[in-house]
C-alpha cells in the first residue's frame, strides 16, 4: 500500500458526456502480468480517465474500455508496465463531445 493522499477530483460527469466504441477483440492498452506496485500507483494518480484503480485492501484493476487515447500512461510507464499502448482501431474508442 502507497502513502498517497486520496483523489478529490471527480470528473465522471465530464467524462460520461463522451462516447465510447469498445473494442472488445482487442484491448489497444495492455499491462504486465504482476505490474511493480509503485509503478501502478503513478498511474492511478496520473490517469484522467481513472481507469487505474488501487483499493484499500491493495487490489490493483484496470479496465481499457473508457481510455482517453492521451498517452498519459504510455509516457509514464511506457516499456515498463505497460507493454502494449496503441491507438484503437478505426470507429473504436472514445469520440468527444461537447469539448
């Protein structure tokens, strides 16, 4: 477990006013096997999508289907626990709205 303090921005109400086509067959974000704890802690803070999640009992989860695309993760642990980050497939992934 991280000495991290707590996330207070919630941007699920912007984030739901986009539109999301889920490649099911092919996740274009992949991470390692047993990812290094402290890796994955940067990127629980660093994701604006919030698809990386610690829980208090220290469970690790992510869920690729309402990637933002930014590459955020990629330039964080590129090459480390992340071993896969490619664009999605054409008319797959996050279309924006409203902004």
């Amino acid at each position: 477990m991280t000495d991290l303090d707590p996330i207070s921005v919630n941007v699920d109400e912007y984030l739901g006013l986009n539109k999301y086509e889920v490649d099911e067959a092919h996740a274009h974000v992949t991470l390692a096997d047993d990812p290094d704890p402290a890796e994955f802690a940067k990127l629980v803070r660093v994701c604006p999508a919030g698809l990386y999640k610690l829980s208090a009992t220290g469970d690790r989860t992510f869920d690729y289907a309402g990637c933002l695309v930014c590459g955020t993760c990629r330039i964080v642990a590129g090459g480390g626990i992340v071993t896969t980050w490619e664009y999605p497939r054409p008319t797959m992934g996050v279309e924006y709205r409203y902004g």
